[in-house]
C-alpha cells in the first residue's frame, strides 16, 4: 500500500501536476449550466421560428407553382434549416449538460427526454408571447434570408407565376401602380370581375398581394386583390396593419372603390 501512494505522489511530481482553483472550477460550472440553459433556449427559438414560418406560408396556392400535390409543396417549402440548427442546439445541449457537476448521473434517456420537453416547453412560450415573430420580421429584413428560407415574401414575388405583392402607390380608375419587394413599378390592371378582399384599405401605401396574370414586362391583371398579412412590408418595416381592422368600402360585384 506504502508502494502505491509512492508511486502515485511520484507520478503527481512527475507530471508536475497542480489543483485547480476553487474559482475555476465554480466558473466552469457556471459556464456549462449557462451553455446549457441558451442552447435549450436557441432550439425553442429555431423550432418557434420554424411553426411560424410554415404558419405564414399560404398553401392553398400551391398549384401555382406547379407542384402536383400538396405534399411535394410541403417537401420544397419545409423549414429544414431551423430543423438542423434545433437538432444542432439540442445536441450541443446535451453535451454541455453532461459536463455539469451531476449531469453524468442522468440516464441518456431520461436527459434527451427532458431536453426535448424543455425545447417544446420554451418554444411554446416564445409563440404565445410573439418573440419567435419578432424574430423572423429581423431575419426577414435580410436579402439573404428570403434566398435560403420558403417564405411568404418570397412565396408571393412570383409574378410569372400570378403572385405578386408590394405596395400601392398610386390609384386611377381602371389600375393602379405597385411598387414590389425589390423596388420594380407594377401597373396593376382591374375591372369588374376582379375581386377585392373586405376590409382592406382603399389608401395608397397599402401592402396587398394579388392573385393574376403577368402581362409583358411591368403589366399585371388582377384577379383578386387581398390585404397583405405578412409581418412586414415591402419597405422592409412592420406591417402595422397585419391582423388588425382595416376600413376599406366594396363597391358592386366585390370590387373596391378606390379613392
């Protein structure tokens, strides 16, 4: 026994080994229970930001696009990476969590069981409360975003597809000019059969989005003209009017009577 604690003060000099101090180890300990609560938090928000996105996307024009079914659409406008970063946020979670003083003594189960209910926890709150929105109106206003992610912007600047969206900047009898995301002039063309959602403003400066057809380079017959409900406008601001009361007057057949 003599030998042994021998052998062990011999191999401590030997490797010149020191204690570590007190304040180290509680600033690691800290700092593995600070990684671990943020990675939790940045996996809620990915999954939050990803129900939002797939909230704001409009299915119901998915055959203007082309896709076959509503499943294949489903495939192509997938938030996938707000999927990867949740897997990456969980995992590196976990790995922080392990390093906590008792993290070893949870079952692997047990921790990812409490990781995932953590993250579904959180995320539920972050769209209760609206953060996961005001998250996606930051990443919105980043021309990068909308060439990476499915978004409703995006969604809607398909003119050679018949969606078109932007902002109403001038109203005469039988159209009106539409300024889009990327600052093209639209000449927006309606007549009786085109239909006008209730409530939307008759107002220019109005965000709306339009159902049509594109006729030559800046020309655009409507079909049906609807308040534009994303979080933001093609200013890159808030949309204030998303989901509020709008006062727009119908005319006959739906139509609206711009002033």
């Amino acid at each position: 026994m003599k030998d042994l604690s021998n052998k062990i003060i011999q191999s401590i000099e030997d490797q010149a080994v020191r204690p570590v101090p007190r304040w180290q180890y509680a600033a690691k300990k800290i700092l593995f229970w600070i990684m671990s609560v943020l990675l939790v938090f940045f996996s809620a928000l990915a999954l939050a930001l990803a129900v939002y996105l797939i909230q704001s996307i409009d299915w119901r024009v998915y055959a203007m696009f082309g896709y076959g079914n509503m499943l294949v659409f489903i495939l192509n406008a997938f938030p996938y990476a707000f999927i990867f970063l949740l897997a990456v946020f969980l995992i590196s979670a976990y790995y922080f969590y392990r390093k906590t003083p008792k993290g070893h003594k949870i079952n692997v189960s047990t921790l990812v069981l409490l990781l995932v209910f953590s993250g579904l926890g959180a995320a539920s709150m972050l769209h209760i409360l609206g953060i996961n929105r005001e998250a996606y109106f930051q990443l919105a206003r980043m021309p990068f975003y909308h060439q990476m992610m499915f978004t409703k912007e995006r969604e809607w600047s398909h003119p050679d597809r018949g969606l078109l969206w932007g902002e109403v900047v001038s109203v005469s009898r039988n159209d009106f000019s539409l300024r889009d995301m990327s600052g093209k002039n639209w000449k927006v063309a309606y007549d009786n059969s085109t239909f006008f959602e209730d409530r939307i403003y008759s107002d220019q400066g109005q965000n709306v989005k339009i159902i049509g057809q594109r006729n030559g380079i800046d020309n655009f017959q409507a079909k049906k003209v609807q308040k534009w409900d994303g979080v933001m406008n093609c200013n890159g601001h808030r949309n204030m009017m998303r989901g509020g009361n709008a006062g727009g007057m119908m005319g006959p057949r739906g139509m609206m009577n711009w002033k």
